[in-house]
C-alpha cells in the first residue's frame, strides 16, 4: 500500500508574520534617512513626511508620504496607524504637535519638550529654573534695549539670535554696536511672533557635546562627549571623544544632560552643545530633540549608533551601549563644493583612505549644504583628521582640502 504522501498545511496551520512596528518620521532629510539602516535591522518600519519625492529620506524608504508638515490632515495622513511620532527636524508647529498628542497620537519628544528645542529664548529660561549655566542674554526689541543688555552683560560685541528657526549659522549675527542691530530690528517689526535674543559674546576655549538617549519610562544613556569644530556657525568636524576633556568635566556634562533630559521629559536622542570657556566652565548653547550631526560618528565608532538608540527610545525599549569601539572617531562633514557627482567621487575617495567610511545624503550639490559625511577611526585624533579631512576633500572638491600636512 502506498504510503500517504505530506499533508497540505491548512490554513489554521499557516505561519503568521508578526506585524512590525512602525514609527512616523516627519521630515525626509538626512536624519530620517539614517534611521532606515537601524529600523531594517530591528524589524521596524518607517514611515515619512517628506518635503518631496526626491527627499533623502524618501529615496530609501518606500513608505513615504509627500507634504507639508504644517498642515493637519496632512500629519495625520502620516501619523495613521503607527505605533509613534517622532522628527527629523524641530520645525512642526506645538499648536499642531498639541493638537495631535490631544487626539491621541504618540509623539516622542512630546510638544512639552520639543518646546525649549524649538525656542532658544524659552530653553534659557527653562535652564536658569533648572540652575544650568547658560550665557547671559535678554530679549531684545529696539537698540536701546541691546544697549542696555550691553551695558549689563560686559559691553559690546554681542551675539544677536532668532528665537526660532535658526540652525548651521543662519539667524545668527555677531554685532559690536546697537546702530549695526538697527536693520535685525526692522526684519523683527516686519514678522509677527519674531523674537530676538542677546546674549553675551562667550570666551570660550571650544565647543563640545554631549548626546542622551532617554526612555519614556526614565531610563536612559548617555554617549562620550565630543568636540564640535564649527565653520561660519556650521559644524565641520566632530572629535570622538573630545582630546583631553577630564573626569571631572565629562562627569559635568553628563550630569547637566541627564538633569534637562529628565526635567523636560524628553523621549528619543537629545543633543545638548556646549561652551567649554576659559576659565573651565560649561555653558549650554543650544539643544536638539532628534539625532544630531554631532552624533553621526556612533555609526561606525560606537556599539549602539545614535540612530538605533533613538527609535529603541521611541518605542520605549531598552537601549543600547554607547562605548566607543575604538579609542577615537572623527567625523568630518562634506559640503557642497566644486563636484556635482559624489556617488562618482567615491572610488578616489576610498582609493586615497581605503579605512574611511562615507556616508552620502542623495542630495544636489549646493554651496555650503551638507551633502555627507565622512568617519574614520582609530588611535590618534590628529592623523585621523588629516586622513578623515582628505577623503571629505576629495567627495567635496575633487582633491584634498584643509588637511595637517
């Protein structure tokens, strides 16, 4: 008698895929490309807001929705069904944020926090209540108030500021009288809601940072702080962790970033940069609620990049170790410079720094724009920039620029 041959699997019997969590991203720049890598390989899904089709982001995410971030419907078009919100850039309006956290939706960071990243007069406020350093500064609305903030705070010049807005240098001026703030003042009269900051012209010895990734329910990590090389107020290079920083400063900064990140509830990656001045203080500039170009290194330099800790953060689950995995990375920016075709450039990048690793954002090539980045790693921060500063010359120019001979 013939053996019965193998049964069909009936359909009560067929393997069922588990869902994937999936997490809306609003905005289709750079940052929200980088989380595609991290989410592929915890088996989440992204979905994205994009400004348009040819977005970095929306390249390599097939799940992309093209819009405006400050329509409503637009948002809940992009927010539908998945598990949280969470952003590429700062720039959704908190009236909308709000009114999606009211009707239910999960943001993370929530309006609440996102708030004082989005306001720099607010986060200084916030910070004096919270008894963080921050440089002295005031609100300003006519030259005699700047005189004023002058007379109090050292005299001129100052650093003058949007309140809103502002990022890689743009909103930001450097004054030496009131007369020179005169047309800023005219530019705020004619843009309801604009606010201008003052502050103090800090001495400073350099810039550093320090990266948080923060759970809902508290827990939370911190990575190496680094330090932040800046051009005409955009960042260039970072160094990994940051060359002679003490015990007792990186214990500071970690501290100060714990401190905020608790006190604003913050959910996902927060950037906190800071002034290092010379008399061995830390001042906060600025602080981002997302990943952070100060953070790209973790990719290639750190157990767990600042990517994957942020949509672990987002979901709530737990995070992931921020050791370095060598004792130095440094990352250096390619700008838009004389080569149209990066993808093209990329050989003789790699011949000349067979080690580096190069990250391109699929962007056009503009003046000035953040097109990539380039990380290398390894002992010695000074012959690592060279190298790092050589293949970013290379992708940027077509030849090697800026770099310590």
């Amino acid at each position: 008698m013939a053996k019965p041959g193998p049964m069909a699997k009936s359909e009560s019997m067929a393997e069922t895929v588990p869902t994937p969590p999936e997490i809306a991203v609003i905005g289709g720049g750079q940052l929200a490309r980088m989380m595609q890598a991290p989410a592929l390989a915890l088996g989440m899904r992204l979905r994205v807001l994009a400004e348009t089709a040819d977005a970095p982001a929306a390249q390599v995410i097939g799940d992309h929705i093209c819009g405006d971030y400050t329509d409503a419907d637009t948002l809940r078009a992009a927010a539908d069904g998945t598990a949280a919100i969470t952003f590429d850039h700062e720039h959704v309006p908190g009236e909308l944020l709000r009114t999606l956290a009211g009707q239910g939706y999960t943001l993370r960071p929530g309006p609440e926090a996102l708030q004082f990243a989005q306001d720099k007069s607010r986060m200084r406020t916030k910070m004096d209540e919270l008894g963080i350093p921050v440089p002295r500064y005031d609100v300003v609305t006519t030259p005699a108030e700047l005189d004023a903030f002058a007379s109090r705070s050292g005299g001129y010049p100052l650093m003058i500021k949007t309140a809103r807005g502002g990022y890689d240098g743009k909103g930001v001026w450097t004054v030496n009288t009131s007369g020179e703030a005169e047309e800023l003042f005219s530019m705020v009269a004619s843009k309801p809601g604009a606010v201008l900051l003052a502050e103090e012209r800090v001495n400073f010895r350099r810039e550093l940072a320090v990266l948080i990734a923060r759970r809902p329910s508290g827990a939370s990590v911190t990575y190496p702080v680094v330090e932040s090389i800046q051009s005409e107020g955009i960042c260039t290079e970072v160094i990994a962790p940051a060359p002679g920083v003490t015990t007792t400063l990186a214990d500071t900064a970690d501290r100060m970033a714990v401190t905020i990140a608790d006190a604003l509830d913050v959910s996902g990656i927060m950037a906190v940069e800071l002034f290092e001045t010379t008399d061995g203080r830390l001042l906060v500039n600025e602080l981002a609620m997302r990943p952070h170009n100060t953070g790209h290194w973790t990719i290639d330099g750190a157990q767990t990049s600042q990517f994957e800790n942020h949509l672990r953060a987002v979901l709530d689950e737990p995070l992931g170790p921020t050791a370095p995995t060598s004792p130095v990375s440094v990352m250096v920016n390619v700008l838009g410079g004389r080569v149209q075709n990066l993808p093209g450039q990329r050989a003789a990048a790699w011949h000349a720094e067979p080690g580096a690793r190069i990250h391109l954002y699929g962007k056009s090539v503009k003046p000035g724009r953040k097109l990539g980045h380039v990380t290398v790693c390894g002992e010695d921060a000074e012959h690592l920039r060279t190298r790092a500063r050589r293949a970013a010359g290379i992708l940027q120019d077509g030849y090697q620029t800026g770099a310590k001979q």
